[in-house]
C-alpha cells in the first residue's frame, strides 16, 4: 500500500532525578554528600533511508517514545542515559510541525540525520549543593522533562520526469512500454490510484543514460480543489524536473477537442502552484495509431505556437517511443547547465 501523508507523535525520554544521598562508610566518619546526578533522556532522530518508499509504518504507528534517563543513586552513581531512537522515512520526505504548519526539515538526500525532540537534562544530585557553610545539602534537581512534538510528514516521489494528463490518455501504458515498471492497465479511468515510478534507460554501454520518470494519477478538470485524486497527487510532481503532457488524440477520449484537454490540465497544474506551471515540458499526442486526423493537427499546430517540443507516439505500436526517450535524455542532460547558469 502507497501511504504519503501521516501524522506522528513523538515524545523525548525525560532526564533522570538526581539523588539526595550521605556517604556511611565504617571509617569515613564525615562521608558528607554523595547523591549522583540523573541521567540524560534519549532523543528521538529521523533519517532518510532508500530503505523505504511509502510512510506506510506510521500510519498504523503513529506514536514513538524515547527512553528515560535513570535516577542517580548513591556513591556519586549517575544514572545511565536513556537510548534514544531513529525513525527512517523515504528519501523526499517533508516534515512539518503540525501546530505551525512550518516546515521543519526536508530530507532531499540519503542519510540525512536531524533530532525531531531533544531528551531531557538529568538533575543534579545534592553532592552539587555542597559548601564551606553548607556540608550536608538535601538539596537536588528534578530531570527535566524530553520535548514533546507532534509532526506531519508528507512524502513527495524523487523523480525526473513527471507524465500528467487526463485519465485514460495512456501515461500507463507508455511507462510500461520505457521502463520496467508494470502499472494496471485497463479501459476505464483513475486506473491507476497511486504514483508509479520507473527507471528508462537510452543508450549502450559504457555511455548508457538512466533517468526516472513517475506516472501520477490522471487529473481532471478541479484537481487544485480535490476534485478526481488531485491534490493527492499533484505535490509528486513538484520535484520532477521535466513534465511530459500526455494528449489523447483519439475519438475515445470522448472530450470534443485535444487542444482544450491541453489547457484544462495546464490550468490545474498553474492553479495548484509550487512552480508548476513554470517547469519545461514537452508534448506527446497519444495513441497516434488510432488519432483523429484535425486532433492530431490541432495540437501539434499549438505547441508549435507556444514553442512547445512535440512528439507524436503510440505505446502500443512503439512509434515515436525511442524518439521521446533520447530527447527526456537530451533535455535532462541540459537541465543542470541551465540550473548553474541561472544562479551565476
């Protein structure tokens, strides 16, 4: 099951109460104060690991505590420290405290470590309170308690290209066709129900290029708003670094026109924000084997227009498929260059 969204608490271990105790030994007459200090909480830590790909362990868990320091005990005996414990999540996790809605830490890279809720101190046993004028103390501290926190985590896929488009316009079955992946794939819509990942590789050894290219759930007109399984799903795409725009150009759509399905799922990806609508893109009119002749034309005269890349394929033919893949390359090999150039 494909969880993304999960909400935790977390509690720190508190830290250990320091201890009041006198030293009474046969020939130390004045022992004096020996009470040793509490130790400390444990902290609760989170870490991206490659290990995992959904939040699916802390939908069913969603509460996770560290262990508490022990009390201090007599001859100067400080209590032991309490184990603190690690939390994996996948790699483009984002955590966000859930009181604020800020966000605390967004973990883009393997192994990243940061401590979500710190232990609490151990207090000081009354061996600290001890002076010239004051030589028997009772005095001693209480540990101080560990940070109590709760979180949302909302998981956003890692990959290059994203394919968006209306439900049914082939996104399945074309990540089926350049990659290993193996979607559902079936004739009526929202087929697929969650974010599916593939690696396409272009290219012979030793120059052989690899990319990863994520088929998000088909959108519909008001995907922004929840409408279909929007707003679920169109975050997965805010890390792509290139879209493909997936235009079914056949009668089977049942829509009147390829150029007005261009612009509705355009509109929703502006509307949803975070950049979207700002990300290069390439079009591809689908199932070509199949088309509508003024469809096809429609399009390509349009991204033509909006100076728009165009590609014409078929998954199930595989026309025009080794075309889209050497240009997702060429165009994902031009992306960091331009990344660089647009800082200096």
């Amino acid at each position: 099951m494909f969880i993304d969204e999960a909400k935790i608490r977390v509690k720190a271990g508190d830290g250990g109460n320091g201890c009041m105790a006198f030293r009474r030994e046969k020939f130390v007459p004045r022992g004096g104060p020996s009470g040793g200090d509490g130790g400390r909480g444990g902290d609760v830590i989170m870490e991206s690991s490659e290990r995992h790909n959904t939040l699916i362990h802390f939908r069913y868990n969603p509460e996770h505590k560290a262990q508490r320091g022990e009390h201090g005990m007599g001859s100067n005996c400080t209590g032991q420290d309490g184990r603190s414990i690690t939390l994996q999540v996948p790699v483009g996790t984002a955590l966000y405290d859930a009181e604020t809605g800020e966000l605390v830490h967004d973990f883009r890279a393997p192994d990243e470590r940061i401590v979500i809720a710190k232990g609490g101190r151990g207090g000081r046993g009354n061996q600290h309170f001890a002076t010239p004028t004051h030589q028997a103390p009772r005095e001693h501290e209480l540990g101080r308690p560990g940070e109590e926190r709760t979180y949302r985590l909302e998981l956003k896929l890692l990959a290059d290209v994203g394919l968006v488009g209306f439900p049914n316009a082939g996104k399945s079955t074309l990540i089926s066709r350049i990659s290993a992946a193996r979607p559902k794939i079936a004739d009526y819509p929202f087929t697929t129900l969650e974010p599916i990942l593939g690696v396409v590789t272009v290219g012979e050894e030793p120059e052989q290029e690899s990319y990863v290219v994520a088929d998000v759930p088909g959108l519909i007109e008001g995907a922004h708003l929840g409408s279909g399984l929007g707003t679920q799903f169109l975050r997965h795409i805010e890390r792509t670094r290139l879209l493909v725009h997936l235009v079914d150009v056949s009668d089977a759509s049942g829509r009147p026109g390829a150029v007005e399905d261009f612009k509705v799922i355009n509109h929703e990806l502006a509307s949803f924000g975070n950049g979207l609508a700002e990300k290069p893109m390439i079009v591809a009119a689908a199932k070509i084997d199949v088309a509508n002749p003024e469809k096809l034309k429609k399009l390509a005269a349009y991204a033509r227009r909006r100076k728009l890349e165009f590609h014409a394929i078929s998954a199930v033919t595989g026309e025009g498929i080794e075309d889209l893949k050497w240009s997702l390359a060429r165009r994902l090999r031009r992306r960091p260059a331009e990344a660089l150039a647009a800082r200096a």
